[in-house]
C-alpha cells in the first residue's frame, strides 16, 4: 500500500498514512479538527536488472552484438534433375 503525507491547513501538523488506492483521501485533523491537505512528495523508484544503465547496453556481450549468418539453403525439390519438354512428334 502506497504512503500518503498530509498537512493541516489549521495547526500545521504533518504526518504519513499507509492507505489504499480505493480509500478516500482524509480530510480532517485528528489533532485540530482542521482541513487537511494532501501532499505530493517525489516518488523514491528502484530500477533492478539489466538494461537499466547506459553502460549496461554499450558492452560486447555475443547476445548484444549482431551475428553474421549464412542464407539458408535453396529448399530440395522431388524431381531429380532439370525438366525438359518431349521431342514434337513427327507427322
């Protein structure tokens, strides 16, 4: 569940919740009674794994690098040789 900070708007008091996507936000100062207001703070984001860093992409790992390759070979037919066409027949 995300954190959420809140200030009062009234006495100034400032504290953190635990609460979830679905709760309503808060609106009164348990201290003071107060309006309090939400508070957007930066967001702490951890970036695990590979591909993440600009050095992670530059090395010369065999799996980054592209791999010269033969053509594959012309697929086999059934007929053994070359087709010719049958002498006309004479008249």
């Amino acid at each position: 569940m995300p954190t959420y900070s809140y200030r009062c708007r009234t006495c100034g008091d400032e504290f953190d919740i635990q609460q979830s996507f679905s709760d309503d936000p808060l609106a009164v100062c348990e201290a003071c009674g107060g309006e309090l207001r939400k508070l957007f703070n930066s967001v702490g984001v951890v970036f695990k794994g590979s591909g993440f860093y600009r050095n992670d992409a530059r090395g010369s790992s065999p799996s980054l690098t592209a791999k010269k390759t033969d053509p594959a070979p012309a697929p086999k037919t059934d007929v053994p040789g070359p087709v010719t066409a049958a002498p006309p027949a004479a008249s």
